[in-house]
C-alpha cells in the first residue's frame, strides 16, 4: 500500500524530500502541498501529481493524505503539528519541532493525550552509520562508561541576517540531540564562551558551547559557522576504556607530487544525504505500525529546552541549568 503524503513548505528541504520520495525512495507518493509561495507550490504539485492547496491545514484535512511532513519555518512548527495530532494523523516535522519550550510542551502534552505516538522530528543524524556506530560501541560497552563528547560544527557561511543566538538554534541543536541519544540521558546546564571574531563572519563566531549531563559528562561544541572551506562535522566520545570517533568523510583523496589532498563536503546534502534517505524511509516504513525509530516530540522538546538554556547562557554570560519537566510515561525510554 502506497502512502500517501502531505508536505507543508516547498522550499529547500521540503523539495529535497519530494525528490527523494519521488525517485528514490518506495512506499510512498506525495499528494499533496501547500507553501506561501504558492506559484513554486503549485509548480512543484504539478511535477509530481499533487493538489496544492491554499492553506497549510488544508494539507493535513486532506482526506488523500495518511501522513504529513512539514518542512515550513521553525516559528509556524507548532501550530502545524498540533492540527496533525488533532487530525490524528502522523507527521515527521523538521526541527525545531518549536522555537519556544513552552510551545514544544503544548506538542508533548497534546500527544501523551492521545495515547498514541504521532509525531516524529527529525534530527536526522540518528540515521548516520557513523553516529549509530559510536552509539553501537559505547553500548556495547566497547569504551567502558562515558566521560567526555567532544563535537565540532562547522559550516562554510551563513547570510548577513545570521544572529549570534542562530548558531546555537539553528546548528549547535543537532548535537544537542546526538548528544542526548548518544549518552541516553538529559542535559542538565549550559554554559559558553565567544572569543576572537573571524573577520569572515556577520556575527560573533566562532563559539564555545558547553553541555552538563545528568550523569556528570562533560560535551564541548566547537559551533564555527563561517569556515570557509566546507562543511565539517565530527564527533568523540571518550569513556574510561578508549573512545569512538567519527571524523569527516572524505569524498575523494588525490596523492601526486609528494602531497595527499583530500575533499571535504561543500554542504549538509553532501554530508547527510545517505542519513536523510534512511530517515525518511524509516518514517514511511513506520507510519503503519506507528513503531517510529526516530527523535519523539518529547526529544524535539528536550532540545528547544537546551537551545533556549545556551540562548540565555550567550545573552546572560553565565552558566544556565536546563529546565525540563518530568518526563511523562509516554515517553519513557524502552
């Protein structure tokens, strides 16, 4: 049985998942669009069988949609998943899955209501093979007890509209997550530091984030968001026996003249295209059995809480403890 997709926000990322479902992936087919820019929805509806429609929730009344992903901006997330849940129909939301802790709570509580998991966000790192074997390793015990993370972020430029607090909302959040799923445990404080400023960057950059477990593992996030060179993401995880390593994938290696030279991604689609392909399949794979392999809404709220933490953190210019309420039954980890 084909399933049958709403998606809301036709721009880069929302284009880049009809692609996929489109050519490359099976199971599915997209029904049906809606994006304010409503002559690409329509062009984009149009290239693959769709009806674009006039409103987001329009999309998700749709009675030719089963399931929904919603690739639209962070601030409008919420209002979207909700008509979802309240639809009870399935939705992979990009994230943030909110730009508030409070509205990311409204999704949380909204869904443990239901009794039923509806809502998945995607952190799409959890899909890596490098991520998943560090993860595999630790535990397996293969490096004894967690001690240390340590992350590098790094993306070539970002626009002149780029804001200090962006860095940590927009890129830090993703190991905000991996983090969390790594280690199995929640961020307790946040603290960071800014020092000297890259002539090439719009804002302060780069920047040091520090993360606190609950257990006591300490993570450092080197968030350097106007490089130059590529984008680069990298990962260590030290336990008390040794330690797992995820470094850069190269995509190619030239050897000539005495010098080995080797190519680093331009971009997050070079980077992460095998994860984001998995991760969609997944989802599809998952949405008739409702056993979703991903990020829950209670981990899209468990980041916008540590996002909001370094957000204060950057603007107060002190350590800030994360404010997390009990974590309800639903989402107890199995």
């Amino acid at each position: 049985m084909t399933l049958r997709i709403g998606l809301i926000g036709t721009g880069n990322i929302g284009t880049y998942h009809i692609d996929r479902i489109t050519t490359k992936l099976s199971g599915a087919a997209v029904t049906a669009v809606f994006d304010v820019a409503s002559t690409r929805a329509r062009e984009v509806a149009d290239g693959v069988g769709a009806v674009a429609h006039q409103q987001a929730l329009d999309v998700v009344e749709d009675s030719n949609v089963d399931a929904v992903i919603i690739a639209s901006p962070g601030e409008l997330h919420t209002a979207q998943v909700l008509a979802c849940i309240g639809a009870g129909k399935p939705v992979l939301c990009e994230k943030p899955l909110a730009t508030t802790t409070q509205d990311a709570l409204k999704v949380v509580e909204a869904e443990a209501a239901t009794g039923k998991q509806l809502v998945q966000v995607g952190f799409m790192r959890r899909y890596d093979r490098g991520y998943q074997q560090i993860k595999s390793t630790f535990e397996s015990g293969g490096i004894g007890d967690a001690l240390l993370v340590h992350a590098v972020h790094r993306n070539p430029t970002v626009p002149e509209t780029f804001r200090e607090f962006m860095a940590i909302t927009d890129s830090v959040v993703h190991e905000i997550d991996t983090s969390r799923w790594l280690l199995g445990e929640e961020i307790v404080a946040v603290s960071l530091r800014s020092g000297k400023k890259s002539p090439h960057a719009p804002a302060q950059d780069p920047q040091m984030v520090h993360f606190e477990t609950e257990s006591g593992v300490l993570v450092d996030v080197e968030s350097f968001v106007n490089c130059q060179y590529g984008y680069d993401v990298r990962c260590e995880l030290v336990g008390t026996e040794g330690y797992a390593t995820l470094e850069n994938p190269m995509l190619s290696a030239v050897v000539s003249s005495g010098a080995r030279r080797t190519v680093v991604p331009a971009g997050w689609r070079e980077r992460f295209d095998a994860a984001y392909g998995a991760e969609l399949q997944a989802w599809i794979d998952s949405v008739p059995t409702g056993a979703y392999g991903g990020a829950s809404a209670w981990d899209g709220y468990a980041a916008t809480a540590v996002a909001d933490a370094g957000v204060r953190a950057l603007e107060e210019g002190r350590r800030v403890d994360v404010d997390l309420i009990a974590q309800p039954s639903f989402y107890a980890r199995k």
